[in-house]
C-alpha cells in the first residue's frame, strides 16, 4: 500500500481533509478495509490522530462498522446517489434564496469562478481540485445563515456529492453541470429574486442527477454493488 507523506505537526482538521480526499478519489476505495494501523502507515499520522478522525467518520457514515475488529469504507451504491441528490434538492434550493440577502456578491462570484476549468478535466489533483471548490461554493451558502447543524448536513451532502462527481469526471472528463447554469444562479442571486434563485438551483440539481444517472448506466456500473472509478 502506497504511503502518503504528511508534514510534521498536521492538525488533526487536515489530516481529516487529507483522508477524506482519498475517500473520494477512491485511494481508499469503497468497502476497503481500515484501521488505526493502516491509516498511521498510509497517511504518516499517529494513532490518536487515527482513532479520532475513524470515530468521525464512522459517525459520519463514510466508513461502517462491520463488527468490533472491522473497518470498512463505506460503499457507494446507486441508492446512495439517488438519496444525496434527493436530500440536496430538498435542502438547498430554499438555503440559496433563504441565504440570498446576506451573500457578498464579489466574494460569491470570486467562488464560483473557482470552479471553472477546461474540458475535458485532466488529472487526480485538477478533479480533486475543482470538487472541493464546487462543495465550498455550497457551504459557503449554508454558512450565511449560520445554523451549525445545517451547515453539519451540507457538508456531509457535499462530501458524498464529491464522491459521486469524482466517478462522474472519471466517465466524462467534465462536472455533471454546466457553467452557464452557474452564471445564471450568480445572477439570480446577485439580483435577490428568491423564485429564481430556488428555480435555477434545482434546474443545476435535477440537471446534474439526470447526467449521474445516465452516465453510470452507459458504463454498467449499476451491475456493480459499489461504485467505482474506472481502472
């Protein structure tokens, strides 16, 4: 098992980010198994480092208990993806036209902009990279209405929505959402009209679920118990 080299002193919030990242490039692929003993030697991190970031995890249902002894990475089924983009259409339409009023136009758009890229997308650290800006684009939102447990939810949505977009890029070298939806969401908000605003975020969700979904039927992954980045 290859060994990820991590600096000296990490904060147990990176070597959270860290791990979670190979969870959604599959380094850690679904159903593998974990352990204190395999994350210290693949990620450089100690023990308690270790045993902190599994019970998160775990209670975040990204890995699952089998049994006492047993660690695993959580699979990811098409149940998964249908139950993410569910939750998601239900949660954030109305958290964009809520959050609306309280968004600093500039540093929103300066967000959005952040997730623009060339197709196709080319490379782990480029895919990786854009993912993580898209799911901070939506945290961002959630956080201007500063309900902690809400923000809890669109992070943990978000974190599965990049494990999902990961295997998307894979099939298609591109997001599952246009950029011109994006620019028309901006606008929307830019202009406070809370109609528009819920409208066009569930156009970029159902939009984004309907290319999923037929993408992984193109590549026979529904035959597949988990899930998995194309070899």
């Amino acid at each position: 098992m290859a060994k990820k080299q991590i600096r000296s002193g990490l904060s147990q919030d990176a070597a959270y980010d860290i791990i979670m990242d190979a969870i959604v490039t599959q380094t850690l692929a679904p159903s593998q198994k974990v352990s204190e003993n395999i994350l210290t030697e693949m990620f450089d991190i100690s023990r308690t480092t270790a045993r902190n970031i599994m019970e998160h995890l775990t209670a975040q249902q990204f890995l699952v208990s089998v049994s006492p002894r047993i660690t695993r990475v959580a699979s990811l089924t098409l149940l998964d993806v249908k139950q993410n983009f569910a939750m998601r259409k239900m949660l954030q339409p109305n958290i964009m036209a809520m959050a609306a009023p309280m968004i600093d136009h500039d540093e929103f758009a300066a967000l959005n902009e952040s997730i623009s890229y060339e197709t196709p997308i080319k490379g782990e650290k480029t895919a990786l990279r854009i993912l993580k800006a898209n799911k901070k684009f939506n945290v961002y939102v959630s956080e201007k209405l500063r309900y902690p447990l809400l923000i809890h939810w669109i992070s943990q949505l978000e974190d599965t929505a990049m494990r999902v977009y990961w295997l998307y890029i894979n099939m298609t070298g591109s997001l599952p959402f246009t950029w011109d939806h994006q620019r028309e969401l901006v606008e929307a908000i830019r202009t406070d009209k809370a109609e528009e605003i819920s409208d066009q975020t569930l156009k970029i969700l159902t939009s984004s679920e309907d290319r999923v979904l037929k993408a992984l039927f193109s590549h026979d992954q529904l035959m597949m118990q988990d899930l998995r980045a194309q070899a």
